[in-house]
C-alpha cells in the first residue's frame, strides 16, 4: 500500500510541475518519433537515463564555477552540495519525463563512452512565439577544445533537421537572457 502512495505522489508531483500545466497540446506530436541518439565525429547524444549517474555527477561537480548561470542568471544549479543521490534524483527525473514526452534530456558522451561532456535539454516553453526552449552544456575541461561552440552548432542543425518545432529558443544563446526572462 505504501509503494502505490508513493507512486500517486509522484503522479501528483509530475502532473502538478509548472511545465506540464502549461502545455495546453502536446509538446511534440504523437506520431513524431523522438531521437535517442546522434552521433558525430566529436561525440555522441543519448537520451539521459540514470545509468549515466557516476559519469554526470563527475561532469558536473568538476564543472561547478562553470556551469553557473547555464540555466539563468537566477538558476542555482549546480551547487557545492549537490549529492550523488540528488544527481540520481534528477536523471531519474529527466528519464521519466523523456518516457512520457513531457521534456527530453540527453548526455553528450566521448564516442568511447568513457565521459560524459555535457547535457542538453529540450522543454516546451510559452515564451514569446518559441516552441521549445533548449539549454545545454558542456564540461569546464572541454570548452578551450571548442566543445561549446560545436555542441551549439551540433544542436542547433540537429533540431532544425529532425525536431517538429517552427521557432526553437536557445536562451543564453541565441537570445539574451534578460530578453528571455522578459517575455
């Protein structure tokens, strides 16, 4: 009895979060085949799964300074105290919202699997005329490699050849963040 309390719980949480509420249709359509993997000559992007934990949580507790601010001038993540069972938390969650098509989060890995070098996210959005809102980042390590700009490039071509959406935002990117937040 207790596991099915919790489970509703969970229901609750997940149908109660803010983006869920605010997606009046579906955040892609339902005959859309959603990726789960692309590959280049850099790296390789798949969906995020807490399989990925031990190399995530190294990614991104060696990258703290780094990765302030990726998510807004306001975000807090990543802080100091993050936990590995936090970190398990969160891709538990990402994974679950990428099962139900609600958001989609993805690593970038090495080809040979061996680190993970960055992140990206694919949210809906009600900002402005935007159809999706996509954040993403890379490890402190691999920036001076170009790793940044490429993942960018990567993404950007990568969404306006496979995804659905008309007019994609990549705040932080392509839009500055005050603008962003504005609308």
């Amino acid at each position: 009895m207790k596991l099915y309390s919790l489970s509703f719980v969970m229901l609750l949480v997940v149908t109660g979060s803010d983006q869920a509420l605010a997606q009046a249709q579906p955040f892609v359509p339902s005959d859309f085949t959603v990726p789960t993997l692309y590959e280049n000559d850099y790296f390789r992007i798949r969906t995020l799964t807490v399989n990925d934990v031990v190399k995530d949580y190294d990614a991104v507790m060696s990258s703290l300074d780094h990765l302030q601010g990726v998510f807004g001038p306001n975000s807090t993540w990543p802080s100091s105290d993050l936990s590995f069972e936090q970190d398990l938390i969160d891709l538990g969650w990402h994974q679950k919202e990428f099962q139900i098509r609600s958001t989609f989060a993805y690593t970038v890995v090495s080809l040979d699997e061996e680190r993970v070098l960055g992140c990206i996210y694919i949210n809906p959005t009600n900002k402005g005329d935007f159809d999706a809102d996509i954040t993403m980042w890379v490890r402190a390590d691999v920036v001076e490699e170009g790793y940044d700009v490429i993942l960018f490039e990567t993404v950007s071509d990568w969404v306006s050849e496979t995804w659905p959406f008309q007019k994609p935002g990549y705040p932080g990117r392509t839009i500055d963040w005050d603008q962003w937040l504005s609308l």
